[in-house]
C-alpha cells in the first residue's frame, strides 16, 4: 500500500472519492458539496493523478482499503487534529474531515480483504466464509454483495436508525450501534442500563459517522462510513433489496 500516495490526498479529494464509492456522479456530488461539477472533475483527477490510478473508481477503492481498515479496529482510530491543506487555486470546503494517519503495518491482510472485496456488481473471491452475528448474538449465514447492493443494505439500514424520520441520526440514534452487552467497545465505560442516554457511545459514534461535524449524521455519511465493513462481512443472506416504488 503506498502510504505516501494517501497522505497527499488533500481532505477535499478525500471527499470525493469517498462519495465515488456511494457512488454519486460528479453532479451529484457538486450538489451536495456546493461546488461546480468542474471542480468535483478537478479534484478527482488530481486524486488519480496522486494515486496513480486511471479511474476515479480505482482511486476510491484505494482509499477505501486504507480508511476501511482503521474504521473497523478502534484501537487503530486516531481522530485528533485538522488538517487545512488544499489544493492550489482550490478553495477548501468548511467542515471537512481532516486526513487519517497511515495504516499500521499489521493491517495489510485485512486491507487485502477489503481491498479484493470492492468490486462493484461482482462478488469478490473470499478464502473465508462471512459470518454475521444477530441481536441475540447468534451466528447467521450472510452472503458477498457488490457495491450497489451494499449501498442499498446501508440506505435500509440508516433508515431503521433513523426512529424519528428526520432524514438524520441524531446523537441518541448513533449511539444505538453500539452494543451494550459483552461485544461492548472495552475503551469506552460500562453500559448504562438500556432506555438511557450513552453518552460515551454517542461522542464514540459521532466522532466516526459525523464528517461534517453538524452535530448530525446524514444517510450519505453513514452509508460511505459503513460501506468497507458491508463489503469485507456481506450481508445475512436472506436479505433481499426493497421493491422500488414507482
């Protein structure tokens, strides 16, 4: 993994490329991010030119094996400081997310995992078999996805969390995905009992769902932060998309 490559990415080409494996289009992305289509193009192609890729989609997968790593071991989070840099003539956009460090050294199995497994539309070969666990904590078989089906999966599953329908989790509503029995995160305190504010899992998942820092997490945001994970562990395999309603 050229780790030099990834920490020349300013947070704006960061941005984009996250965006490219929701995926969006650069229209798309120009909306949400308040810029011309012209400058998503730009930082795109900067992004490849830094990376060495010749796709944009390549380039995000890129990065995406690096942040899927250290999104999936909290251990290996850091969260702390900002990062300023933008491109020349590039005006930076408020609140974006500073840079992550580079991986450590013992994450190169696991970012090959994720890495084989973003192939969109296609299953990627898997040495082992993916398991998931339910809310009772029983194993259940799941099954590989590719990109569109594991945005769809993460589009559904936010709009469970989100209980009031804001279009938006809120603290409480992030806080949820933290569990509150023995898989409980052991860098955080003890679970308070269940009905209660966490207000430790609620800053934990905020600091890593909440990119803009609006004090709220948007279906986007949740979507692109749980996307590695989805694409490493599959999906329980009796799970099917919903019907589209025309």
């Amino acid at each position: 993994m050229p780790e030099d490559a990834i920490s020349r990415l300013t947070a704006n080409e960061k941005e984009c490329l996250r965006r490219r494996l929701l995926p969006q289009t650069a229209k798309e992305m120009a909306i949400d991010l308040g810029i011309s289509p012209h400058a998503v193009e730009k930082r795109l192609k900067m992004a490849r030119a830094k990376l060495g890729q010749s796709s944009s989609l390549a380039a995000a997968r890129m990065l995406a094996e690096a942040e899927g790593y250290q999104r999936l071991v909290p251990g290996h989070l850091d969260l702390s400081g900002d990062d300023d840099r933008v491109e020349e003539g590039t005006a930076a956009t408020p609140g974006e997310v500073a840079p992550r460090p580079p991986l450590h050294k013992g994450s190169i199995m696991l970012a090959f995992l994720v890495l084989a497994a973003m192939v969109q539309d296609v299953r990627a070969p898997d040495p082992f078999t993916p398991k998931m666990v339910n809310q009772k904590g029983e194993d259940v078989a799941a099954r590989k996805v590719g990109m569109d089906e594991a945005a769809a999966y993460n589009r559904e599953g936010f709009r469970q969390k989100d209980r009031d329908g804001s279009g938006y989790l809120d603290p409480a509503e992030a806080s949820a995905m933290e569990p509150r029995d023995t898989n409980r995160d052991t860098t955080l305190p003890p679970a308070p009992r269940a009905g209660t504010p966490d207000p430790a899992a609620e800053r934990k998942w905020m600091d890593l769902l909440d990119r803009n820092r609006d004090g709220r997490v948007s279906e986007d945001e949740y979507v692109s932060y749980m996307m590695p994970w989805t694409l490493l562990s599959g999906v329980p395999a009796a799970w099917k998309p919903a019907a589209r309603v025309k």
